[in-house]
C-alpha cells in the first residue's frame, strides 16, 4: 500500500511530465491499435480473395487477365505503397493474372490506352484525374465501341476520389475503403455509368465521369495548398484572401442547350435467327421480278437550342453518376448556376462546403437538365496564362497577355504582412500573461 501511494505522491510532484507521458503512451497506445485493426481488416479480405482462388475451372479455360493501371504520384506519392499493402494480396489470391503498368508522368495513360491489347479486365488504381486520362484514352481508339465493352474497376488511391462515393459504401478507414473497393471487383458487381464528352474545334475531345466546373469556387479550389500552414482554417482563409483580390468574382457566360432525349432500352444483343433456304430463294425472286420501290428520304427536324446569358459566380456540368442505380428514362446532364448575390460570408460558408464535396450546389442555385451543352465564355486574361473557351481555342493565333505579376506580389505581401501581424499579436498577448511573467522572474 505504501508503495501506490509513493507512486501516486510522484505523480503528483511531477504532474508536467506525468502529463506529457500519459498523452504519449495514449497516442501510442491509438496508433497501435489502429494498425492492428488495419491488419485485420487485411486478413479478412485476404480470406475471402482466397474462396474465389479455389474455384475450379475447366482445363479449357483460361485463367481472367486483368491489367492494372497504377498511378504511383497518387495521394502524395503514397499510392504504390497503398496499393502493394492492401490490393495487391486480394487480386493475387483470387487466382487473376494480373499486369501491373506505372505511369512516369501526366498524361501517360491516356497514351498506353491506345497501345493496350484486349483484356478481360481494366483495373484503374488511383485518383480522379488517373480514371478520367484512362477513360479519354479507351474513347479516343479507333475500336473503342469494342473495347468499352470490357469492365472497368476502380481503387480508390487518390487524394480526390469523388466517382468512389458512388460506387463503394463510404469508410473513414482508408485501408477498408481499398480492400471492399477491390473484393468488389472480384465479385464481378458492375454498372453502367455516364461519360460527359468534351468537344472543342479544334482539339481532341476529353471525356469525364463527374462533369467540370468553371467560376470562382473552383479557382479558390487550386489555390487551398498554399495555405497548409493555418491548418484547419485553411479552407476559410483560401476564399477570405481571394475575395482581397477581387469582389465580386462574377463570371459571364451564354449557355445553349438541348432539352433531355429518351434513354434507349437497355436490351441484350440479339442476333437475328437465319432465314430458312425457301424463304431466302422466295424473296430474292420476289425482289427481282418486284424491285422495292425506294423510299424518300425522311428529312430530320433541325435540333432546337435554347439559350440562356448567365451571371454567375461559378457554373457546373455533372453526369448523373452520383446515383448510378436510379432508373432514369432520359439521357441528360445537369446544368447548376450559382446565383451571383453572395455576400462574402456566404461565398466562405458555401466555398467550404464545395470543397469537401465538388458537386454539392446551394438552394439558390439555377438548374438545367440537357442533353447537349454548348458553352460560350468570354475571353478572360489573368497573370501570365490566357483562360479562354474550349470552343475557340487556336493555338496559332494567341490573344495578347496582361502581365499582372506586380498586382499579385502586392496581394502576397498583403498576406504576409497581415500572417507576421496576426502572429506578433499572438506573442504580445503571450509575454503578458501572468504565468509567463512569473516564469521569466524565477529564471532571472
């Protein structure tokens, strides 16, 4: 008993480093119980790959070939790691001859996409701009029709994987979300999904699953990076100090759009049955002795554009993939234009919700559902780089750039002076508080 008391006493004398010591060995005690969970979420699937390894086949058949596309910059250069710890195990127990290929650099998917040979099986292990290259590299083939046939899997390795929320139940737990993203490729589980085609002049066309986005929000999205160092407020401060920069940030556009068309029935292919002999020699006679009498050809209704001149702060296209199994009768993409009237508390309050979900889109907001979309913007010139429409771009005949370099170094020093104030302002609040004052009296 004496001895629980003297440890209790010694705690007690040094409760600063029982303190510290308590908070280390907690979070330790955390990680690695987080790494145990993680292993055995790791086994459980290595189970279950294994009962697909274990299916017999017959001597005739051949074993699936499945070619993984694995984008190792992914997820901040963490994406080979991810995928060699918690994918690469299931595919291999469940008997698939799998080919790994690594991209070196951006865009080189889209370039193996034309190379690639027939395979039973696509694997794209990464983030949303290595599926979307992937995907513009399979439609730009010449046999594309034939080759889009093959099923498409996705793991989910990327720092953005907005396609993965509709696919695979969402997880906190990365190392879950990989392995049921995987195990759900083994069970064969597919569905049909949207591709939104974007066509210039000019260019070759690109191809998205999500949709694209044009304004404001989406020019504070790029910039959120540069303010790693305020942490969680750093997503504030990205929309705060852009609305220093310019306010308010509307954009205008015209937007010409095709109403919905019906969706074709989804119907297996069916090759119609052979005619008999006497049939096919009948009808032959029939057609020589009676030639057909040409039809006239049927003249098609010219489509009918309707046009809208918009003032928004940013304008969105996106597929209907964020609910893939709802039933839908018409082909269409939606269309949401944010209404121009933020205040710039609400541009934060709804920046802030963009940025964790890119699709998300306020009340206020304007929608259209097309099944065409043209859009014509203006001519914009910022900094060093010209922003101007897909539709017109000409890469021979380049408008004139404004340098504005010396507006945005007074904006980053702006920033700067203001982070240096805020912090000076921290440690004069600091140096005055008691505690620090009888703290610097002991030790001098």
């Amino acid at each position: 008993m004496a001895r629980v008391v003297k440890v209790f006493v010694t705690l007690r004398n040094h409760w600063k480093k029982s303190t510290v010591a308590a908070c280390a060995l907690s979070y330790g005690g955390h990680w690695l119980y987080g790494k145990h969970c993680d292993n055995l979420l790791r086994r459980d699937a290595c189970l279950a790959a294994r009962e697909f390894g274990r299916q017999q086949i017959s001597p005739q058949e051949q074993l699936k070939k499945a070619t993984v596309i694995l984008n190792p910059a992914a997820c901040r250069g963490k994406a080979n790691n991810l995928f060699e710890k918690n994918a690469a195990p299931i595919l291999h127990l469940a008997g698939m001859e799998v080919t790994l290929v690594k991209t070196d650099y951006e865009g080189q998917a889209k370039k193996l996409m034309e190379l690639m040979e027939q395979t039973d099986m696509l694997i794209v292990a990464g983030g949303d701009g290595t599926l979307q290259e992937v995907i513009t590299g399979l439609l730009r083939r010449a046999d594309h029709e034939s080759f889009s046939k093959t099923p498409i899997g996705f793991i989910p390795l990327g720092s953005h994987n907005s396609l993965s929320e509709s696919l695979h139940i969402l997880s906190d737990n990365q190392v879950k979300h990989i392995t049921s993203a995987t195990l759900s490729i083994l069970q064969g589980e597919t569905v049909p999904l949207d591709v939104l085609q974007i066509k210039g002049e000019k260019e070759q066309p690109v191809f998205a699953l999500i949709g694209l986005r044009w304004g404001a929000f989406r020019d504070v999205a790029s910039t959120i990076k540069k303010y790693w160092y305020l942490g969680p407020l750093k997503i504030k401060a990205a929309h705060w100090f852009s609305t220093l920069r310019e306010w308010p940030q509307v954009h205008e556009a015209s937007v010409s759009y095709i109403a919905p068309t019906l969706r074709p029935p989804d119907l297996p292919e069916q090759k119609p049955q052979r005619p008999n002999l006497m049939y096919r020699i009948a009808r032959r006679l029939k057609n020589y002795w009676y030639p057909p009498i040409p039809e006239s050809p049927k003249v098609e209704e010219p489509e009918r554009w309707d046009e809208r001149t918009l003032s928004t702060l940013e304008l969105s296209i996106q597929t209907q993939n964020k609910n893939p199994v709802q039933t839908r009768i018409d082909d269409s993409l939606l269309v949401c234009v944010e209404p121009d009237s933020f205040t710039v508390g609400d541009f934060i309050t709804v920046g802030e919700k963009k940025a964790a979900d890119s699709t998300a889109f306020t009340r206020q907001s304007l929608k259209l559902e097309a099944s065409a979309c043209r859009l014509n913007l203006p001519e914009v010139t910022y900094s060093l780089i010209c922003l101007k429409p897909i539709h017109f771009r000409d890469e021979t005949n380049e408008p004139p750039c404004i340098h504005l370099g010396t507006y945005e170094k007074i904006l980053e020093a702006m920033e700067m002076h203001f982070l240096m104030f805020a912090y000076i302002l921290a440690t004069c609040i600091f140096l005055q508080t008691p505690s620090f004052r009888r703290m610097h009296y002991i030790v001098s």
